[in-house]
C-alpha cells in the first residue's frame, strides 16, 4: 500500500512540531528556531512543539539521537502532531528513517521553503523556477521517499528476484520527471531571454538602483515609500518572490529606476539559488545597491553576512554597495523595553559611517537617502565648459535642466558653451547619448577621462566587530 504520509507537500493548517539539531559549526542564536517558526508561519502551519539537540555530528540513520527520537515519537502523539518540520537538510533515507519511526510527515527545511515558494509564485517565470526546484529536489528522491515502488509486486518483500518490477516503475518515473524537466527549462530559457534584453535596455537608458536584503528586512514598505508602487507588504519571509520595477522622482528633474527583489535567506536550497538567478539578474546588473537591513532584529549580523555571501555568490559585485538600517523606530522600542542592548545602532554606524537610519514605515531618513542616491547618480562633481552644437538640441535640455548651469553664450560656429557643475555619472550618460560635444576643448570622451579619473570604489559594510558571528562551541 502507499504510503499517504507524503502523498502531497501540502501541510497548511497541519499541527507542527519545529526540530533542529545544533552542530559546532553553526553560530550562535538567541532563539534557533525563530527563523523556522517564521517560515512555517509564512506556510500557514500551527506550530504545537519545539525541539533542540546540540550534536557533535549528525546521527546518520535519523539526524537527531536516538534517545531524542524516541522523545520525538511521544510529542507527536501526545500534541497529535501531523507533520514534523527539522532545520537541517535530511537525506531521503533520514526522512524515511524518521517517518517509520514517528509515524508522520517530515520534511526538511529546503522543502518547507519549497512549499511557500510554490504557494507565493504569481508570476509564469517564478512558477517555472519553483516546479524546476521542487522536480530536481524530488528526483534523486524517488528510490528512498516513494515507497510504493517496492509494492509492485504485489506485496512481496524487497530482495532479490522481487526489484524487477520496482525498478522498472522507478525507472519509469524517472524518465517522466526528466522530459518534464526538459520541457520546463526550455520555456524557462525563453522567458529569460526577455527578461534579459529588458534588463540590459533599461540599464543603458536608465540610472538602476537594486533593493536586496534578507527576507522580512522592509523591502517592500521601502520601494512603496519611494515610489508609486504597489509592491504587497507583510510581516512575514517571502511576502515578495518576484522583481517589480519601479520609478524614483530624487528631485531636480532626476528619476532612477528601482527594484524591489525577492528576499535573501540562509541555506536557501541550492535548486532555488539557480532557479532564481535570473529573477536576481536586475541586482547583479544595477548601478548601486541598497542594502536593507532590519536593524531591530538580534539576527541583524548573520542575516547582514548570508546577504553579502549571496551577492557575491551570483556575481553582484562591481557596483556601490550602500547600507541601509531600517526599521530604527522598532530598534529604539526594543531598546526602551531593555529586549535590545543600547549601543547596537551606534556600533553598526561606527563600522559603516555612509549608512542611511531609516524606518519605511515611518519616512524617517527617506530624504537623506534619496541625497545619498542622488549623489552616486551624479558621480563626482566638477565644473566644466561643455560646448553643444545647436543641432543637439536634446543634450542642451538635459544639461540645462539636470545640472546647475553657471554661465551660458553662443559662438559664431552654432553651438552653445555652458558652464556646469556636472558629476561624473552624469557626464557619462550624456556620452554614451552619442551626441557630438566638447569637454574643456575636448572631445567628450578624452574630456571625461581628463576631468574625472578613474573613480575610488567606496568600501563595503561590514559587520561592527563586536557584533560578529562565533560558531557555536561544541
């Protein structure tokens, strides 16, 4: 007979009961199944029990010891547990091990997010990548978590001269779950091919500044208060799984384009990771980044450093990185209540001194960071006499009305000379315009490089020394 336990993922509404085994290597945590409780949340589970065990090693039948599975088998029964959630990726054979031994539903922390991925996905390109994820996670699968396939036979025991059967329907679900496959990324290459020609056109017309941080960091509430958007806000992990562009008014007549993407989180599963790459491709091609941190949250240095990690992972690393500690109006709240240590905010602003305090919920600190962006659009600011033939008439409209003009007069030859302050960036989108004009006398581009050396890469935040991850002591 199959086995119903694992029929369907769907766990919603399902009692719970959160597992994770502590090993040396993982940092230290005020609560270390505050980050699983969340996710179930997100998935609509009832949470009815919790369970820690510190190991030195996993145990490789069950994960957890012995002992704790037994303990694990009593909770079940006494909270009428249906599924049991670990924090730790299980093997197939662990997961199988497991549910003949608690006699429920278990799933690991990949296929929980899994879960939420395939609920939330709106749009054609996420729900390719989320069925692409859950296809690779199930296929290698098959032989240890569909036990089916050793019933076949007609209930015979599994040995030899009774597989035949068995690994002939393996085989034969295999091969199904690979043309699926192949279909699904065929159509997934087409939808990113679109993706990215609109990506790299908008990167060339436009100024392109990329919200990313950990997931629940306030992204959404941010690109809402920044623009006209309607990104869906939640206090919950992955209230946006998709990229939403939006426009950026910085005054002055100087609009960048903003996106909204989808939130970063720790041992995000592999398959999502390259599933995802392209919905990333906006960050890893924009101008600048805005780095939203939930400053309140005690995880606010773990979550800082799986950030980092990631953008470096997908190649996001040649653009300005700017440092954005939202949420302050919560901080200061947890401060006064005595749940946050004093001095938390100053430490992170002493290690990174450009970085913006803001709360979206409340527009505090909207206009300094609007200053800041404003001041990475323009690059380094210098005064220089432009000199633009009458026929450019479009070039004459952009300086007059994007930079400060000091002085103005028209020559016999047609063209006219402006005197501007101008910033770096500035003068580089006016070249790449393929205009005809004059820098001090110079061609544009042997002006530009004249002008303005090669600009200094500001340094990266960092996390406050003080405040760094330790693992965990064995």
């Amino acid at each position: 007979m199959k086995d119903d336990r694992r029929d369907a993922i769907d766990i919603h509404q399902e009692g719970a009961i959160l597992v994770a085994v502590l090993l040396p290597d993982r940092p230290e945590e005020e609560d270390p199944l505050a980050e699983l409780a969340s996710l179930a949340a997100a998935a609509e589970v009832e949470v009815v029990g919790r369970m820690l065990q510190q190991r030195d090693h996993p145990r490789a039948r069950t994960y957890l010891g012995k002992g704790k599975v037994e303990e694990l088998a009593t909770m079940v029964k006494a909270l009428s547990a249906k599924v049991v959630i670990f924090d730790n990726d299980l093997s197939p054979m662990q997961i199988k091990s497991l549910e003949l031994d608690l006699s429920c539903k278990v799933l690991d922390r990949s296929e929980l997010i899994l879960d939420i991925f395939a609920n939330r996905a709106a749009t054609k390109e996420a729900r390719l990548q989320v069925e692409i994820a859950q296809l690779e996670y199930t296929a290698p699968r098959l032989r240890a978590m569909w036990s089916h396939l050793g019933q076949v036979t007609g209930g015979a025991p599994m040995g030899v001269g009774t597989r035949g059967p068995g690994e002939q329907q393996l085989e034969i679900d295999r091969r199904l779950v690979q043309r699926r496959l192949v279909r699904l990324k065929r159509q997934l290459a087409e939808v990113q091919a679109r993706r990215s020609r609109e990506v790299a056109g908008r990167r060339d017309e436009h100024y392109t500044v990329g919200l990313v941080g950990y997931t629940n960091a306030g992204k959404s509430t941010m690109f809402n208060r920044l623009t006209d958007g309607d990104a869906f806000e939640a206090d919950m992990l992955f209230a946006t799984l998709g990229t939403r562009i939006g426009s950026w008014n910085l005054g002055g007549g100087n609009r960048v384009l903003l996106s909204d993407t989808v939130g970063f989180i720790r041992d995000l599963p592999h398959h999502l990771v390259a599933s995802f790459r392209a919905t990333l491709e906006e960050t890893v091609y924009a101008h600048l980044l805005l780095i939203v941190l939930d400053a309140s949250d005690p995880e606010a240095p773990r979550q800082f450093e799986t950030v980092t990690r990631v953008l470096d992972e997908i190649g996001a690393t040649d653009q300005p990185r700017l440092l954005v500690l939202n949420k302050v109006d919560r901080l200061r709240e947890s401060v006064h209540i005595g749940r946050t240590p004093t001095g938390v905010l100053e430490a992170w602003l002493e290690s990174n001194p450009d970085a913006i305090v803001a709360s979206a919920r409340e527009g505090e600190g909207i206009e300094a960071l609007a200053g800041r962006v404003l001041g990475h659009l323009r690059g380094e600011v210098r005064t220089v006499w432009l000199t633009i033939p009458l026929q450019e008439a479009r070039l004459v409209d952009l300086v007059e009305k994007r930079t400060e003009v000091l002085e103005r007069d028209y020559t016999e030859a047609g063209s006219v000379r402006l005197q501007a302050r101008v910033g770096r960036r500035q003068m580089e989108t006016f070249c790449a315009s393929g205009a005809r004009f004059e820098i001090d006398g110079r061609p544009s581009t042997e002006g530009l490089a004249a002008s303005w050396p090669e600009p200094v890469v500001p340094k990266p935040p960092r996390i406050p020394p003080h405040l760094a991850l330790h693992p965990r002591s064995s």
